[in-house]
C-alpha cells in the first residue's frame, strides 16, 4: 500500500463513514484495506437488492479469516459496514475510488477475488452481481482479462487463459 495516497478526500470519506473526526494518523493501512474491502463486499450482497442469509454468513467468516477472534478491529469493522451501508460507498465511484487509491494493485486485485468469491456463495453469481463486479473491477484498474480469469475460477470453469491464471496467481500471492 502506498501511504503516500492517502489524502484529504480518503480522510474525509473514513471520517463520513465512521461518523468521527478522524487524522491522517488513523487511516493505517489495515483500517484503508478493510474499508474497501467492506465496501466491496457490501455492494456484491446489495447488488441484487437481497442480502440473503449465505452473504450475511460469508461475510462473516471472511471478516473472522481476517481478523483474529477479539481483535478490537472487529468492533471497528461493525462500526465500518454501518457507515459504508449508510453512506452507500459501494455505489459511488468517487467515493469508492478514494478508498483504493492507496492500494497496490494486489491488494486490488485480492478485492476483487474475494468479491467474486462472495458472489459464487450461494453456487453462482447472477447477472447483477457479475455486473456490479465488473465496474467494481473498472474502477479498480484491472483488465478485462484478469477479471475474465477470476469469473471463470469463481464460476468453477477451467477454460481460463493459462497464463492469465500464473499472473492472477502471482498477485495474489502476499507479498
């Protein structure tokens, strides 16, 4: 994450969400990544205009792989998803944009993984949340191939481009 990109409008935006007065110190890394990624998730589930009880419990086991058991991150991360639901941040480019800007593309990338992994929960992904995750993936700056190649993994389908597979991979490896 480049920490050099966290500016006025992401401060600004985090301090909306979180309906406090917030610094440049407080936007750690982990608070700007969780906030997008909730954003993300957010809007995958609110796609359809339905949170069905299978998103509800997916992003809450994603949430619980990412945050360890009592980690004060978790009251944050409730104090987040009410402010991202509130605001409507997975619905506003501008908004969602100033959220991501710090993130290398990885981190970008790794997003966009876990939304289509939270939109193949109940078995495949409708036509919304494919949509909705295709202007999420414009949004992000990642290509047409690479977000081909991870519907195609989501939707459990092999014919994806070898070697767009290595490179998905290999981003998606932690650094």
């Amino acid at each position: 994450m480049d920490t050099t990109q966290i500016d006025y409008a992401l401060i600004s935006l985090l301090s909306r969400i979180t309906r406090q007065t917030l610094s440049p110190r407080d936007a750690k890394p982990s608070v700007v990544f969780l906030t997008a990624l909730l954003s993300l998730l957010i809007g995958v589930a609110m796609a359809d205009g339905t949170v069905e009880a299978t998103e509800k419990a997916k992003l809450k086991k994603l949430l619980g792989r990412l945050l360890p058991q009592g980690s004060p991150m978790k009251e944050l991360a409730r104090s987040i998803a009410k402010g991202i639901q509130r605001e409507q941040v997975y619905q506003k480019s501008d908004d969602f944009q100033a959220l991501i800007a710090p993130l290398s593309a990885s981190e970008r990338l790794l997003l966009l993984a876990l939304g289509y992994e939270m939109a193949a929960v109940d078995g495949s992904a409708n036509w919304v949340e494919i949509s909705y995750l295709s202007l999420v993936g414009g949004w992000l700056r990642i290509g047409n191939p690479q977000q081909s190649v991870l519907a195609a993994v989501f939707a459990g389908q092999s014919e994806a481009d070898s070697a767009l597979k290595v490179q998905v991979e290999y981003l998606l490896r932690p650094e």
